[in-house]
C-alpha cells in the first residue's frame, strides 16, 4: 500500500475543536460488514450494537499533562519535551523540540529551579532526559495536555481529554475511542447485561509520529506498554468456557 492512497480532502470545517456535551452526543458511524451499509448514528446508539453477555473491555489508563517548555541554559533558547514514558525516578524518554539538543544540553524550566539535562540522542526527535528532581507531583501546573496536532482550540477543561475511568497515569495522549462513554450510558450497557473488564494500554509515541514512507509496509512502528490482571485474566478465560471455546 502507498501512503498517496489514503488521500483524501477533508476541509477544516469538518475538524471539531471542542467536545461535544454531553460525552455521548458524538457522531457514530456504523458500517454493517455483510451488506456494506453505512449509517450515521450518535454514540449513545451503541447500546442497540451490543448484545447481553457481550464484554465491554476498558481501558483505565489516563493522560499526563506530558507537554512541557523550556530554555536552553547557556542560549535562552525555547524547547519543547513530550514526555513518553518514566524511565527511573528522574529519567524520562521524551520527543524534543529545539535545536542543537545534544547530550550534556541543560534546559531550564520557570517552575521552582527545576532543570532537565538531555543524557542521551536517540533516531530523529527522541531524547532521555534526567530532571534535578522528580516531577511527577508537579506535571498539573508545569505541563499542558498534549492534544493532537489538528486541533487549536485551547482545552480549559483537561478532564475532557480523560476517559470517565481513567485512573493509571501513563499515557502520552488520550485513548480516544472511550473519550464518549458517559456514567449513565455505562449504566445502560450493564442494565442491558453486557459485561465489562479493564486492562491498562499506555498510549505512547505512535500518536504523534506522522508516517514519511510513501509505503506503508516500511513505516516503523513502536510499541505501547499494557497491562492485564489476573483477575480480569481469569474473568476472560472462564467467559471462554463458558461460552464453549476452551
């Protein structure tokens, strides 16, 4: 496949800025594999899709304010990080933004003396970094949600680029299939007796990685960290038996 086959025009007009209210007032659009009709539902519809005993399988995992701005020490000049994945206390993998960000390169932040020094270069943007201290505590006031590209519109609520579940922090930017589930249309699922499990995806560096093959086979891939209970483990397997496929 050539990347050129996925051309397609879509006009900035049809580009939201804002989320909908409430979650579940999204546009749904249902494509039906045997016949190949397609309808144009709102997401709170998907109940009519879901079928009793059905597992619904969330992901829990929720998006740190992973976009932060600096300076660089010795030139005042403005760096950006994208914080991917913890490494160590301190350390972190990042995607950097700036010039000449070499190993040694200290960048200064305007938070309480915090400062980064990059420690290793990776392929093309990818940086390791090591803070003066640990951040975690501190990311809410000196980190900004990373949202996507196409959109330009400042966030004022970040809770909207969470899911209603999430709880793990890890993720880099938002599982954004769950973005439209609202307590109440949970509720209706279970009513209507669809079972639900959780599991842990962080979503990582592949979110903002723009493909530059012009086939898609040679586009490289990275991988993402996801966890999976016992519990919910032993919750699939006996769904399984239960259904007469182990």
């Amino acid at each position: 496949m050539n990347l050129s086959d996925f051309d397609y025009e879509l006009p900035d007009s049809f580009i939201a800025q804002e989320p909908l209210e409430p979650r579940d007032s999204s546009k749904l659009m249902v494509v039906d594999r045997q016949t190949q009709n397609i309808e144009h539902r709102i997401f709170q519809d998907i109940v009519e899709y879901i079928n009793p005993g059905d597992v619904l399988v969330i992901n829990t995992t929720r998006v740190i304010p992973a976009r932060i701005y600096g300076f660089k020490d010795a030139t005042g000049g403005k760096v950006e990080f994208l914080l991917l994945r913890q490494l160590d206390e301190t350390k972190w993998f990042t995607l950097a933004g700036g010039r000449n960000l070499n190993p040694g390169v200290r960048v200064n932040f305007s938070f309480e003396e915090l400062y980064a020094e990059v420690i290793e270069t990776l392929g093309g943007s990818e940086r390791v970094i090591r803070f003066n201290r640990p951040v975690n505590d501190i990311l809410n006031q000196l980190g900004e949600m990373p949202l996507p590209p196409y959109i330009h519109k400042r966030l004022d609520n970040s809770e909207r680029y969470q899911t209603i579940y999430s709880k793990q922090l890890g993720s880099a930017a938002a599982p954004t299939a769950g973005l439209h589930f609202t307590p109440d249309l949970l509720e209706t699922l279970r009513d209507k007796g669809i079972k639900t499990a959780s599991c842990v995806l962080h979503v990582g560096l592949d979110t903002f990685q723009p493909v530059r093959t012009d086939h898609i086979e040679q586009h490289k891939m990275h991988s993402e960290r996801a966890y999976l209970s016992k519990k919910m483990l032993r919750r699939s397997t006996l769904l399984k038996k239960q259904e007469g496929r182990l």
